[in-house]
C-alpha cells in the first residue's frame, strides 16, 4: 500500500517542482519480468529435488534460496506497488505520453506482481516434506509428558 501511495503521489510531486514526469521505458518491465521467470525456474528446482526426488539440499544452498526468495519478495512487492500507484496516476488521461505512462507502469507493476507470485512458491518449495515414516503428534506429546 506504501508503494502504491507514493507511486500514486510521485507525478504531482515532480509537477509542483517544475520537473517533466519521466516516461517508463520497457525495461523495468522486462527486468522484474525475467528476475521472475529466473525465480520461477529455482522454485522449480527447489520443488523437484525436495518434493518429487525427495533428496536434500546442502543447508548453505537452503539459506541463499530463502534468501532470494525474501528479497525477492521484497522488491517485486515495492516495485509492483510504486508502478500500479505511477500507472493509476495516469489511469483516464487522453493524452499520448499519459497513455504510454499508464500501460508502461502498468507492464512494469505486473511484472512486479510476478516476482511477488514466484517468490511466495519458491518460500513454498523450500518447505520440508513431512516423513512417512514419522507420527509427529505422537512424539509430540510423549516428548512433553
């Protein structure tokens, strides 16, 4: 909501200021939008090997894929909020660089949301399986009695 609000709040900022509000280039788009394929892909991976070969991974490897996972979380979260609130600034306005501003920041905001999506399953993926073999509650309560 953060991101969305100053998003929303940086164009009249930059026109009270006597600034020219920039136009997004595709770029930011397309950066989130292969920072969350590549995010996608280790969850993917991450998954398999957990969960369908049910092998383990190194504890150092398992750290620095939670480690993208939260900072990936993290900035498609601000990303995807600051481009939707930048986009919903220019939402309805007719003008040639007001439509280019809306559908890029728009673009870009999606992307962002991509990133959020793909960090969240990869958080998922890095869940352990439970063990077939192992009654958790019945060990539970012996332990605590």
């Amino acid at each position: 909501m953060i991101g969305v609000a100053a998003g929303r709040a940086l164009p009249p900022m930059v026109v009270r200021s006597g600034g020219d509000i920039p136009v997004p280039d595709w770029s930011p788009a397309l950066v989130l939008a292969i920072g969350a394929a590549l995010v996608a892909i280790i969850a993917w991976q991450t998954w398999r090997t957990l969960h369908k070969d049910k092998k383990s991974i190194a504890s150092r490897h398992a750290i620095r894929v939670l480690a993208i996972a939260k900072s990936s979380l993290i900035v498609g979260a601000i990303f995807a909020g600051g481009y939707v609130g930048f986009a919903l600034a220019f939402f309805g306005v007719d003008t040639e660089f007001g439509e280019m501003r809306f559908w890029r920041g728009l673009a870009a905001g999606l992307a962002g949301l991509a990133l959020v999506g793909a960090a969240l399953v990869l958080e998922w993926a890095c869940q352990l399986p439970e063990d077939d073999g192992e009654e958790s509650e019945g060990t539970e309560d012996a332990a605590l009695a």
